[in-house]
C-alpha cells in the first residue's frame, strides 16, 4: 500500500551550511493530523534544528502545515516534536555535539515503504564562507560538464 509513497521534503539549506559528518534515521512522535499533512507533501525543514532536553532528542521549529479535514483536534503548526533513535545513537550524537563546532541538523524528511514518518539527522559542523563558495563553484562545474556530455 505504501511502497510508492515519494514523499521526500529536503532541507537544502542544511547541505549548504553544514559539512554532513554522520547521518542517522530517526523516528518521530506525530499526531495523527501531522502525518496526513505529511502524506499530502505539507511539511517544511527550514530552520529546523535538533536539540537534547533530558537526554531526549527534539526537532524544534519544524513546520507541518495544519491538516484541511481536521477538526478541533488538529495541532500546532510548528510544536517541538521528540525524535526516536536508539540509546546507543543519543550516547553518539550527546559525545559528537559536546565537541565545539558540531550541532545536529535534519536534512531530510520521508515516509518509509511502512508508512512511517522518518527525519534523517545529521551531524554537522559549520562551513566557512569560503566553503560554501568552493561548494557553489563544483556544482557550477558539474553541471556544465553535464551540458557538454550531453551534447
């Protein structure tokens, strides 16, 4: 039922300022109108970032737009929403932030082929000015040795 689900929401901006170290696939606790606002491509990751409040994982300010049909149970547009991963990965991401220069960003957002909602998580450090410059120049270049492979 679920396996043609392509609902993939990507935070561009993460890839962009954040030089991605790890990657990690996280659960989220949802409402059940949140999921449907998800289902129907109606969530946003910018200015989303991660945060531990008592050894808890959270997303906060991520946008999920309120869902249409909903009644008066709907939810908050943009709540703090707990992430769900494994002790064993919060021990990593807890040691991997307390080094300085490191945060933890979501750069993306799916449905899986179960019909669960997932956020894959990043540990990142922080690029330079000139880092995101040599980031734009090898996408220019790529793309226009693109253009010559195709003519």
């Amino acid at each position: 039922m679920f396996k043609n689900s392509n609902i993939v929401i990507k935070n561009k901006r993460a890839t962009f300022d954040y030089e991605i170290m790890e990657r990690y696939v996280a659960g989220i606790q949802l409402f059940g109108t949140e999921i449907k606002s998800i289902r129907d491509g109606k969530a946003s990751l910018t200015d989303t970032y991660c945060t531990f409040i008592a050894d808890e994982l959270w997303v906060k300010n991520m946008h999920i737009a309120t869902y249409f049909f909903g009644t008066y149970n709907n939810h908050e547009v943009r709540r703090d929403r707990k992430l769900l991963l494994t002790k064993r990965e919060l021990r990593k991401l807890i040691r991997g932030t307390k080094e300085t220069g490191f945060t933890i960003v979501p750069t993306k957002l799916f449905i899986n082929e179960k019909g669960l909602a997932k956020l894959e998580i990043g540990l990142a450090r922080g690029k330079k000015t000139y880092d995101k410059r040599q980031t734009l120049k090898e996408k220019e270049d790529k793309r226009s040795m693109d253009r010559a492979m195709k003519r």
